[in-house]
C-alpha cells in the first residue's frame, strides 16, 4: 500500500501519509491508551498523562471510548454526550451550517495543546452510517478506527465489533469507504482467529483495505469474563512477520504492570503495545516509577523493593483534573497527604461526619428533598451532558479493587453515590485517605503482619497474590502468566485474573450441563493421550536422548505460546 494518498477536503486537493509514514508523522508512539467502552474519555486520558515525563507523554497514543456510529449520526443528545471538542455544535452534522474554523472554540476532546495524538474509534456494519459518523470528527483526531474486537452479547445482537469477522467482505467494504473518503486514515482493532493462518488472512484483508495501523488483541472471540485466559502473543509476532512492513502492528493483552510493555515489544516485534484492563487499575502503567525524592507523599516505597502510586493521590489528581476541566472550577484546597508519622488526631479530618464508622452500620435513610421541576431537569441536564463526569464511579470500583476488597464500608458507600454526585465522591475519598493512612501505620508499627505477602490485603478472591516463581524463559510471558509481586491495598496495582480452569475450581464459573457432558466424555480421551505421553517421556529419558529446544521441568512439556504445561496445567500461575 502506497505511503500517501490523494483526498480531497475542503474542494482542494491534498495529500494524506497512510501506513507507517502516517505513524511516524506523529511521533512513533509505542505506548497505546485503548479504546473502552465510557472508560477512555478525556479525564482519564489526561490522569493517564499526568504521570508521565515530556519523553513519555510524547511516546503515548490515546483512543477515545468506543462509539456506536449510528447513533452517533442520529443522535444529538449522545453525540454531545461522549465527544465535546468544542463548545459549539460539530461541524458536518446533516443540517448543521457551520463550516470548519466557525465558533469553534476548543473544549475537551481532541485539542492540540493537551490531547494528541487522539483516534476516534467507532462500532459499524454499515459504511454509509460508519462514513457519516467519521465526517463529524476528522477534524478533531488523527485518525479513525474500527472496533472488530468487542466480544460483548450487545456487539453479537448488533452486529458488530468481534462478530463481523465472519462477514470480511463487510468489513473491507467497510475499511475501504473510509480509506478513500476521509482527509485522515483509518485504523482498525481485531481480535485472533482460532489458528495463525486465518488470523493472518485476516489481517491482510485490513492491511489491503487500507487500514493503516492494526491493533492485534491475542485473544479469541470467546475468551472474556472468566474465560478470558491468556493472550496469545506468538500469534501476534506471526503477524508481524507475515505482513508488510508499511503496516503498524500494535500488540494487545498481558499488559499489567509497566515491565510488561518491553517484554511485550520485544517478544513480538510489534510496534506499540496497547494496555486497557492494566491502565484501569492502574492508570500509571505507562509511566516510568519517579526517582526517590520527587512526588513525596503521592509515590509509596515499602520494604523488600514494593512501590508504586498511592491510590488516595491517584484520586486526589483524578478530581482535580475533573474540576479544572470539566467543571471549569479551581480544585479545592487541600491538606497534605497523611503520612505514616501523623498522629490519629492530625487525621481526625479524614473522617466525614455522615461516613459510617464501621462496617455494615447503616446510614439514615436520606429525606427526599423538594427541587423546582425547572431546577432539577436543570440539574438532571447537567450530569447527563458531561462525558467526564459519568465514569467516575466505575473508575474508582477498579482503582480501588484491592482496597474496598478490605475496607467494605468503603465499598458500600461508593456503591450508593449518584452518578456525578462530586462532593459526595469527595466523602469517599476521605474515607479512602483514612484507610491508607491507617493502612501505612500498621506497616510501620507491626511489619511483621505484612512480611512475604501475608497481609490479607494482598488477598483478593480467596487466593494470596504471592510471588511465584519466574519461568525461564522470560522473553515469552507477561505478569498475566506469574503473579506480580504483592503489594499493600493501598497501592495502585494490576488485578490478575484467574485461569478459567482455576475460575471453575473455585465455584466462580458454573459449567452447563451440556459442558459437563463433554467434558466426562472427553476424559478417558485425554487420560489416553496423557499416559501414552507420559509413556514416551520417560521412554526418551530412559534412553538418553536429548529432546533440544524444548523446556522441561518435572518431566512437564512447556507451550512457549501460552506457558501453560501441555496437558493443560498451569506452570506459572
């Protein structure tokens, strides 16, 4: 595919970079913010940001949240409700007369002074309504991009995301259109087929339809929930291998922690590496830990080389942000953070006066209050227009995932916060700052408690999150694949899911009958398959060969695609 391509804009001619060309006009960025679904607005973009250096945040890509195209034309109400680049109305809406440059003072999304590289990324099965869609934001990002990945039963009712890839002579169709009509490229985000052959063909009806950069997520269709498993990085490498070199190949899944991202890279040879679930829980993973010194208070060191970014600070950055910026208010003016060397009485403060004190006291039921029918749809107006505002719950349920697993009054009382209550989220943040506060003295006070990762706040689901021990072959995994090191709730971390078959032991997955079925029918199958390789194993070893390039440990034969053993035990957690 050719570097550059003719469009036309405006009624004059101009030329647009495609492919590799394009990626290194803005810079070669390899850290990559993924596109969720309400959860990669502007607010957290900038939070994302915030933690990194000018080298760093020149090496960050941001998508926005997926959006659904063709509500998204139809609309008015969702458009202004998840894409604000301005404070008047988008130019190219069908009947909107303003032309590009009037009354568009910049707002939020997509300004040039605080939030590029931006992609836009939109949900379709039709071209007409996905092309439409894309007009209204050429202007305002890089590029757009196609969500081929989402897995959700919402996609397979609409058709779209993850369950278009049985119709890719739609989804060409789709990637073309755009291609040949934008004065910006198109992208495109997939998932892995069920072998490297289909995936690549795949891949290559993108890159030949135009997309300029593929995102690869390495895991399949039905890997989500408690089956999502492990990412399939040999895949993703296979990819980059087979398909043009003009092609960007960005690598998806395993990120949890910022080791992760060179692993990733060097593994796979793609060109960026793009984390979601990892950037929720931790919305620092890009970011490199601040020298010793610097961010006192905000940057948590322990013992035995734990450290990372307190969550109250992280929280405490997130409202400013929300303040400056979507509220148009200076932030209000705070203490310090609580060190472990205040006394109880220099905290008092942190303690609102309608929290409860202890877990499970319930609060007074609260009296309804009476509001003007004018005021309260006012009101009512105002939550609902602000993209920023909405998620701010659900982002502090994942920042807060180990925490609120101890502290279940904290818990309860950010279930029950209305959507952009903000001075009520302020209560919860108190209650927060206490928690880690108290948290930190009793690790300076008692450390026995926390010595090796006991501390049952390490626990999360039942299952210690202790170290376990690192494969050999290093290169070839992700902390998906061995537990990170454990770290206190009060800090920023990665939640590691479990494996399905671990999900399954534990009660958390039920298996239907049908499963169950098939399963006690495979069995004598696999017990089979299993002695006669048993029986080869021991036949080699007793032999004396030699089997190279192949690791083994206990007499277990390692997948270096996923490092699990291959009789589907879990080697390295």
């Amino acid at each position: 595919m050719a570097s550059s391509s003719e469009t036309q804009s405006n009624g004059q001619t101009s030329k647009k970079l495609h492919g590799r060309a394009f990626w290194e006009s803005l810079g070669s960025p390899r850290l990559i913010l993924a596109p969720m679904v309400d959860q990669s607005e502007f607010a957290w973009r900038m939070l994302t940001r915030s933690f990194m250096s000018s080298s760093e945040k020149a090496d960050l890509l941001s998508y926005t949240p997926m959006f659904h195209s063709r509500l998204f034309n139809e609309s008015d109400k969702y458009r202004n409700t998840h894409f604000q680049p301005t404070r008047g109305c988008l130019v190219n809406v069908p009947g909107n007369k303003l032309k590009v440059g009037e009354n568009e003072t910049p707002l939020l999304d997509g300004r040039h002074d605080l939030d590029r590289p931006l992609f836009v990324q939109f949900c379709a099965n039709d071209p007409d309504q996905l092309l439409s869609a894309a007009k209204q934001v050429e202007h305002y990002c890089d590029a757009v991009d196609l969500n081929l990945g989402c897995p959700q039963g919402i996609a397979k009712k609409g058709k779209y995301g993850a369950f278009l890839q049985e119709d890719q002579d739609l989804i060409v169709r789709l990637i073309r259109r755009l291609h040949n009509s934008l004065s910006i490229p198109v992208t495109a985000k997939m998932r892995i087929l069920e072998d490297d052959s289909k995936t690549l063909e795949y891949a290559q009806r993108l890159s030949s339809a135009g997309a300029s950069i593929i995102t690869v997520h390495g895991r399949q269709r039905h890997q989500k929930g408690h089956y999502t498993g492990l990412a399939d990085w040999s895949t993703i490498r296979h990819l980059r291998a087979n398909i043009p070199a003009e092609t960007v190949l960005f690598a998806n899944g395993n990120i949890l922690q910022h080791a992760d991202i060179d692993r990733c890279l060097a593994f796979t040879g793609a060109d960026g590496v793009m984390s979601a679930e990892g950037n929720l829980t931790n919305p620092a993973i890009f970011a490199s830990p601040p020298p010793p010194g610097s961010c006192d208070g905000e940057y948590w060191r322990g013992r035995s080389g734990q450290e990372g970014w307190r969550v109250d600070a992280v929280i405490r950055r997130y409202f400013d942000i929300l303040y400056r910026y979507a509220l148009e208010v200076e932030p209000p003016v705070r203490k310090p953070l609580a060190l472990p060397t205040d006394t109880a009485e220099s905290v008092a403060h942190l303690i609102p006066e309608e929290a409860p004190r202890l877990a499970g006291e319930e609060e007074p039921p609260r009296k309804k209050q009476k509001k003007g029918k004018e005021k309260e749809k006012r009101e009512k107006m105002e939550r609902v227009m602000s993209p920023n505002l909405i998620p701010i719950q659900p982002h502090l349920f994942n920042i807060l995932r180990h925490l609120v697993a101890k502290h279940t009054d904290i818990r309860d009382r950010l279930a029950r916060v209305r959507s952009c209550d903000l001075a009520e989220f302020e209560n919860v943040l108190l209650m927060v700052e206490y928690a880690v506060w108290k948290g930190m003295r009793e690790y300076e006070d008692t450390p026995e408690v926390f010595s090796n990762g006991n501390d049952a706040a390490t626990e999360l689901d039942g299952e210690a999150t202790n170290p376990r021990e690192e494969p050999k072959d290093e290169e070839n995994i992700s902390s998906a694949h061995s537990k990170p090191t454990p770290l206190p709730f009060w800090v920023c971390q990665s939640y590691v899911r479990p494996l399905p078959e671990e999900a399954i032991r534990k009660g958390a997955v039920q298996l239907s009958k049908k499963e169950i079925k098939k399963q006690a029918a495979q069995k004598p199958q696999d017990k089979v398959a299993e002695d006669e390789q048993w029986a080869s194993l021991v036949s080699k070893s007793v032999a004396g060969e030699k089997r190279s390039g192949e690791a083994l440990e206990g007499g277990v034969e390692f997948d270096d695609r996923s490092g699990l053993a291959r009789g589907g035990e879990r080697v390295f957690g």
